[in-house]
C-alpha cells in the first residue's frame, strides 16, 4: 500500500522555490508539476524503487515552512525510512537552516526578499557528479535528453542508475543508447571508482576536510576539469568557487555590462563575486538565475519539455 509521511523543513523553507533553484530540477528522473507545485522523483530504495510526490500545505500558496507531505507509491518498510529521509534531506537541501540563508542574506541582501539561498541537487554525489559531466560542452537540450536516455535506459524503475549498474557497461553500448559522445568512457571510469571505493562521498561531505583540497581530489578524477569541479563543489555545500564558462561571459556581457574576449571576461566575474568569499557562488548564480526568470517567468512555473529547454542565455539573447 501506498505511505504518506510529513516531514517539517527549515522554518523559511519553500518547496517552489527552493526545488526550482537550479537547472537539475528540470532533469529526470526528477518532475515538477507547476499546476499543482508537486515534485515528483523515482527514488531507488534498499527493497526497489519508490517514485516520491511531494508537495508543501493543501493551499495554492503554501507558507514558509509548511509541512511537506511526501506520498509515495508503495510501502516504505520501516528501514527504509532513514535511506529515504536522507536522500529528501540531500536533495532539497533541508540541513541547510534558516540561519544559512541568514548568513547568506547578510552578505547579499539583493536576494533576501525572494528568499533564494538554497539550490537544488539530487539524492547523491554520484548522481551529481554524472549530471555535471553531461553538462559540460553540450546544449542544455542534450543535457535533458542524455538524463532521459540514462534513467529509460539503466535507471531500475526509472531511477537514476547506480555506480554498479554503470560500471558494468562497455562505453560503445553507453554512448549508443545515451547518446553521451566523448564522455562515455569518463563515465564508465567515474562509475567503477564510485563502485569500489576509491571516490568515497562521505569523505568529499565531510565539512572538516578543507574546500581546496576537496576541489584538487575532484580535478584528479577523470573528466573533472574546473568548471566542473567547482560545480560540483557547490552541489556539496561548498559555495567559494565559481564554475566559469561561456555562459558566464555572456552574462557578464548582457547583465553585467562587461566587455572584451572570454578570458578578460572571466576574470572580471571572478573579481566582481570575490568579495561574497565562500558564498560567492550562490550570490553569482542567484545573479544568473535571476536573468532567466525575468525572461521566463518564476522557474516554478516551467514545464521541463518546453520552457525548460530554453532557459540557458544563449537562448535568451
């Protein structure tokens, strides 16, 4: 039978907002229903996999920190609560406290009104990890479709696939059926390290372990260049680095007014969020988001199959 349970978030916690922070959001298995302001997500359990509806209050316009019900569709067993608590936990980012958003707002107040602190990211670094890479050097249209492809085609139920599901495959077979080119044999690799070992998340999470070092472990793996690793930095809570690429240059150009080649652009970003410290990435991707959604609308408001597909802003020139 079908299992609900309510879980209470941060006491400023908005789940239309707070989900759709970040671009993952749009990325399967992950859904957003903006009729409704339901998150829906294919969770792969101990027992199987579960697919999650969650939603905040039975109002059109739930409070801040209103409870969140999260209606699965079979039985949660009773160990299965803390797996599924956790990758929630992860997910929507709920250990990140009012007094995080504080800390932020007090170091950018541009943001305070709207409430944005919190991004968005999935239930595990793995995951993470693997959507950063079909990130890179690629439209934001073959980001969404290789996700597609890896959770139809891999993913048990429609899950996103595991390490060990991955780390079986030969990267012809990948790339043929994911359509993921070049990164096929990256992603086979990051997979088997996942699988044995030798990259442990616990470690990467670990807040005691210095950013600098944690940014150096991730450019030693295979494919994790810069931009990805310091994307994958702020996906672990670690918000000092900024992800520097050609979507930056053209915000530092149509927002931002900067001129000249990508380089000095890049450059004059990095200058002009350096004063944000180690928040620097969330006030320079709230800068960005902030673009889209006035040439968009509220992101809670975008179907990932038509206005999700055309957010990044070389499509909103």
């Amino acid at each position: 039978m079908p299992t609900t349970i309510s879980i209470t978030p941060p006491r400023d916690y908005l789940l239309h907002r707070d989900v759709c922070s970040y671009g993952y959001f749009l990325l399967a298995p992950n859904r957003w229903t903006p009729a409704t302001r339901t998150f829906t997500r294919i969770l792969l359990l101990p027992t199987g996999p579960a697919t999650i509806h969650i939603t905040q209050g039975n109002t059109p316009r739930p409070k801040r920190g209103g409870n969140l019900t999260i209606h699965a569709s079979r039985t949660i067993n009773k160990p299965e609560l803390p797996d599924l608590h956790d990758a929630l936990t992860r997910m929507l980012r709920l250990d990140e406290t009012h007094t995080h958003t504080r800390a932020f707002h007090k170091l950018d107040p541009r943001f305070k009104h709207v409430g944005y602190a919190r991004l968005f990211r999935s239930p595990t670094m793995f995951e993470d990890v693997i959507k950063t890479v079909t990130s890179c050097n690629v439209t934001w249209p073959n980001t969404i479709n290789m996700n597609t492809l890896l959770c139809h085609h891999y993913g048990p139920g429609g899950s996103f696939p595991t390490p060990a599901i991955i780390a079986r495959l030969r990267p012809a077979n990948l790339r043929g059926r994911c359509r993921v080119g070049y990164r096929d044999a990256r992603i086979v690799h990051l997979a088997k390290m996942f699988n044995t070992g030798q990259i442990n998340p616990t470690w990467f999470q670990d807040p005691a372990n210095p950013d600098d070092d944690v940014r150096q472990a991730l450019l030693d793996l295979p494919g994790i260049g810069p931009y990805a690793a310091s994307n994958i930095m702020q996906l672990l809570g670690r918000y000092a680095y900024l992800p520097l690429d050609s979507e930056s240059v053209r915000h530092g150009r149509t927002v931002l007014g900067f001129k000249g080649h990508p380089a000095a652009i890049m450059k004059r970003i990095a200058r002009h969020f350096a004063p944000m410290g180690n928040q620097q990435f969330r006030s320079y991707w709230f800068e960005i988001w902030n673009h889209y959604e006035s040439k968009r609308g509220p992101a809670w408001t975008w179907d990932r199959e038509t206005t999700g597909k055309t957010f990044t802003a070389a499509q909103l020139k």
